[in-house]
C-alpha cells in the first residue's frame, strides 16, 4: 500500500504523524510524508522519506495572517483558519503533481494539514485524519476562515464542501476525547513519540532528582515564548531539584545562565518523561500526550485560546492543573506546582490515565487495520 502523509507548517505537526509513518514502512508500505521545506530536516530527522510540498514558511503564514491582539477567541481561530487555507492551496499544486506520478492507496493528513483532502480528492482515494491535539476545532470540519480560501479549489475539483475524512486516528484516551466525535469513525491509537534523536547522557536516566520540566513547544524560536519560560522557572525557585527546558536550540541560547535552569535545549522527551515529577508546559496537544503516558502530573499554562477548553478537560480528568498563562501570577504558578509535587493523590489519578493509555492499540496495530480496511476499498 502506497500511503501518503501531509504535515502541517510546524515540527510538532511532523512529530505528531511519525509513530504511524514509521509503523507502516516497517510492516512494507511505501509512505512519503510531503511537508514545507522548512520542516523537511525534522522528517528526515526521524528516518522518513519526505517531499517538499511548498516553499511557505510559518512566519510569513504568521505575518499575513495574525492572530497577535484578537478581540475574541472566534477572531483568534478565523487567524489560524486563514493561515491553515492559505498552506492548502500552497500545496496543492505540488501534491497533485505528486499524486498523478505516484498514486496514494490512502492519505494521511494532520489537523493542520487541509492540503491533504485536496490531494485524496485529486487522486480519488480516501483520507484519514490524525488528531494531534484535543481541541474540538482541530478535530472535525474546517476552521472557520479556511473554508473561503478553500471553496474555490475544491469547486475546480468537483467538489460542493470540504470532503470528511473516512477515520480519524486518535491518540487521545477515550475519557479524553471530545463527547461530539461518533466512537464508530474513530480508530484509538496508543501514543509512542518518536524522540529527536540525541547522544543519551547519564544523567537523563537519573529519576532520583526532583525534576521539573518547562516547554513552550517545539515552535520556531522565533516566536518561542522565552518569557513564559523565565517566569516559571521564577516561580518554581527552591521547589525542585532540577529545571529542564525542551526548547530549539535559539531558545536555549537566550535562556542561558537563567536563575534555576539547569539545562535548556533539545531534550529527549520520551526518555526522561518517567523521570519528571512535573511537566509545566503551553497546551500542546503532543506535549499533554507524552506526559499522560507517563503519567506525570501537568500544569497547563495555554498560550492559545483554543488550547483552553481541552486543557481544562484533561485537568478535570486528573492530569494535573490549568491556569490563564496570562492572568496567572508567579506567585499562583508556583503554589500550583508545589502543591502537586507532594500531591500522591495526583500522581495517582495521572498514573490512572497512562494504563488507559497502554491499553490502545499500537502504531503497528492501527498500521495493520489501515492496510486491511483501504486496500479492500481501492480493490473493490
């Protein structure tokens, strides 16, 4: 089977869709993940084969499209559907070019990813939605303000509205999930991230620290929000033993000789999971993922308004605490972290959704139900 994966315009997005990519080249499909060419290193970086889809770059999507002073949390999502459109028809001519000389069986796309029903509607075959965060406008439909940038493609294609996905493939447990997706066109998928590669050091096996860990993303540094970062690890001073921050290496930089840090950079994030007391982080829906597999207590500073009501939904659930990373003050953040460093109580109930989590099925699992299910159908 021949499978094609579309990434949105950041790593997260690359890393959110790798464990399925590497699960069915491993079991004999031929996958190709097609990307921006300023996230083609981050493919290749984890051992797929890639194609270069569009020469955009975030930061243009960004400036064209702002979401920076959005009066309401509907103006914020409309800036990113924007965004979202405009990456689409970017990549739209690429991959049909892609497509009509190396027809998909199946395509793959991210939350992010709208090119990807374009190229499924081109090359007549289905497509799967893989979600990577648990926001309800990231998992169904369109983003209000992608869908009149995209009509006019989709009407050249012949098609009246934006194709639905035929599954979605879901990696968030089921207590989880939004309750407006039907359980019958989601296939669970159990959340193994694929670290960036590093040389391991001793100490990141070490569990007998107290250890806290900060991130803001894997974001562009750009716009990495260095701040958050300083401010936090101001509120956790004499809290915890260790501070590690997972930043791009830019990031690092500028949070060099930072009081409390004690080691900033690409981080491998799966490995030292099982040795954090503590994960303070911005809302990513990957970043949320890899902490309730390890069942790490979390304290949620969303940065997005959107990342708001699905933080609050995992916080309800036992995953720790979310806070308005705008309205929160050191002092709150500080006392919310030193609370659930001696909560037991909390571990638990974290501890709790990691074994619902163990239970889904693995990324070569979900390979072998795809194989079964979309070569049947290109076959009949």
């Amino acid at each position: 089977m021949r499978v094609l994966f579309v990434a949105g315009p950041t790593a997260s997005n690359v890393a959110g869709l790798a464990p399925l990519a590497a699960a069915l080249r491993a079991t004999g499909h031929d996958v190709v993940v097609a990307a921006t060419a300023e996230i083609l290193p981050v493919v290749t970086g984890v051992g797929l084969h890639t194609v270069e889809a569009s020469s955009v770059e975030l930061a243009t999507l960004l400036a064209d499209h702002p979401a920076t002073g959005a009066a309401t949390h509907e103006d914020e999502v409309a800036a990113a559907g924007r965004r979202f459109g405009q990456l689409a028809l970017a990549m739209a001519k690429p991959l049909y070019k892609l497509v009509g000389t190396w027809p998909p069986d199946l395509v793959v796309a991210g939350a992010h990813a709208y090119a990807g029903a374009l190229a499924a509607v081109a090359a007549g075959v289905p497509w799967v939605r893989h979600a990577i965060t648990a926001n309800h406008i990231d998992r169904s439909g369109v983003h209000p303000g992608a869908s009149d940038i995209l009509a006019p493609e989709l009407a050249r294609l012949g098609a009246d509205r934006f194709p639905a996905p035929s599954l979605m493939v879901d990696p968030f447990p089921a207590s989880l999930r939004p309750a407006e997706a039907p359980t019958e066109q989601i296939a669970p998928i159990r959340w193994v991230p694929i670290d960036h590669p590093v040389t391991i050091e001793p100490w990141m096996l070490d569990a007998s620290p107290r250890r806290t860990l900060l991130t803001a993303g894997s974001i562009s540094s750009d716009y990495y929000d260095v701040d958050l970062i300083r401010s936090t690890a101001a509120a956790l001073d004499g809290s915890t033993s260790e501070i590690l921050v997972a930043c791009p290496p830019e990031a690092a930089e500028r949070l060099r000789g930072v009081h409390g840090i004690t080691r900033a950079g690409q981080l491998p994030f799966k490995l030292l999971a099982p040795t954090l007391d503590l994960i303070v982080h911005h809302g990513g829906g990957l970043t949320a993922l890899t902490a309730l597999g390890a069942g790490v207590p979390q304290v949620i500073l969303p940065l997005e308004s959107k990342n708001a009501d699905s933080a609050h939904r995992m916080c309800a659930a036992g995953a720790g605490v979310a806070l308005p990373s705008s309205d929160a003050s050191l002092a709150d953040i500080g006392e919310v972290c030193r609370t659930l460093l001696e909560d037991r109580l909390a571990r638990d109930r974290c501890r709790a959704l990691a074994t619902e989590m163990v239970a889904m099925p693995l990324p070569a699992d979900v390979a072998g139900s795809l194989a079964d299910r979309f070569v049947d159908v290109r076959s009949s």
